[in-house]
C-alpha cells in the first residue's frame, strides 16, 4: 500500500484542488450530514478537514459547532483564514492533527465526518478505535471514500499518484472495520456515480487527465508511468472497479 505521508501531503496541498477536495464536493457532504442527522448545537469532528469547504459548509447551513483536523498546517492555516474572514471562527475551529491520536477527551463530539481520507490511512482500525473513542454513546460516523468493488490485479500497481484510490477496501472490508471498533447500525449507500462527475469536472479544468497529472508535485514517477495510470484509470472506471460510497456507523 501506498503510505507516504510527506507524498500524499504535497499531492493533496497542489494547487489543483478546490476548496472541497472530494468526489460529489458539497452535495456528497450535504447527504453525509443527513445520514448521521447533524444538527443544530451538534459537536462535529471533521478528519482531514482540508481547506475547510465541508466544515464551514456545515456550519452555515446546520448551525453546528465544527473541530476540523488535518496533517497539513497549510491547509489548518488556510482553512483559519477562511473561518476568520467568513467571520465564523467562534463555530468552527482547525487545528494539525493525526486521526490516528486525535488530541481530544473520550465522549467529546456528536458527529464524526471523514470524507475521501479514510482510505489513505495504513492503520484504518486504529482509526476506526479513535473515531469510536471520542464519540459519545449513540454518536455517529460519516465516512464517504473510494471502494473497491472488484479486485485487479493489473490495476492496482499504478495507483502511487492517487493513495485514496490505492488504499481503498472492498464494501465487506469497511464494514468489518467499523464493527469490530465497536460500531453498530451500519450503513451502506453507493455514489459511484459522482466519479464520472470529478473526471467531468478535471477535463473541463484541465483540458486533459495528462495536463491535471503533470500538475501533480511527483513528476519524477509521472514521466515513468503516466502511461500507465492513464491506461489503469481508464480500465478502472469502464469495467466498474472503482466505486464511491458513504458509510455511516453509530456508537451504541
């Protein structure tokens, strides 16, 4: 597995990115939030909270208050700045942090959401164990992340640009996760469909998928196999491999 964090910071800090940096952008967060029925006086936890798009979104639109955590100080920097100048950083805090020790009391928030991350991490049950760690009894988790629905063998090997899809699981994987964490009330719902939409979106920003690539900061393993990547995406999407979905666990 792909597991390089000093990559996947500077992959997710390139400037390429909007402010909502996941697949289904604010309407894929909006059906995270109804899933786990975030809701006005909610503590949220958001994990890899980015630029901020989804906290400050939920927060407006919700009237919740929001903790999001990320590895990069750049984007918590950019994120704060965000909050301060929308005049919402009473409500919706950032700070550096690892989801695998979050710095937080158990029983601390409501709602944990953690959208296109989850994938990344190597150790995903002892993240699984925080998540369940700082939730308060009945609290739920909203994870919305790349899926694997059929294994390939000829695929896999090309994925270094893109860990999320690289460490992504199979449906049953990320449901055994949860529940041996202690999660209950499991929930399953696929948007695959928003893919298609994130590729749509690149081509039009970007003219190309070889353009967004070469905007990538790995160019040394771009001019290597950006053949291949390009080849494997495309296999990945036209027979169905890849999918997107939200899980939704409830600490019970």
């Amino acid at each position: 597995m792909f597991n390089d964090r000093r990559i996947t910071v500077e992959l997710y800090e390139a400037d390429v990115w909007g402010d909502v940096i996941h697949p289904g952008e604010i309407d894929l967060t909006e059906r995270i939030a109804e899933v786990t029925r975030v809701e006005r006086g909610c503590r949220v936890l958001d994990v890899a909270s980015g630029k901020g798009g989804s906290a400050l979104f939920l927060s407006r639109k919700c009237g919740c208050h929001v903790i999001g955590v990320d590895l990069s100080y750049k984007m918590v920097n950019y994120a704060k700045a965000k909050a301060a100048n929308e005049g919402v950083q009473d409500k919706v805090f950032f700070l550096a942090s690892e989801a695998e020790a979050l710095p937080f009391l158990e029983h601390s928030f409501d709602v944990i959401l953690c959208e296109c991350s989850f994938s990344l991490f190597t150790d995903k049950g002892k993240v699984a164990r925080e998540f369940w760690r700082v939730l308060r009894r009945g609290g739920r988790v909203g994870i919305a992340d790349f899926y694997i629905r059929e294994k390939s063998e000829n695929v896999e090997m090309q994925w270094v640009f893109f860990p999320c899809i690289n460490g992504a699981e199979k449906k049953e994987d990320y449901l055994r996760i949860l529940s041996t964490a202690g999660f209950g009330d499991l929930f399953f719902e696929d948007h695959s469909n928003k893919l298609k939409e994130l590729f749509l979106r690149l081509l039009f920003d970007f003219g190309s998928m070889e353009n967004f690539l070469c905007r990538l900061p790995i160019k040394d393993r771009q001019e290597r196999c950006m053949d291949g990547v390009l080849k494997d995406l495309k296999k990945a999407f036209q027979e169905g491999i890849l999918g997107y979905c939200i899980l939704k666990g409830t600490k019970l």
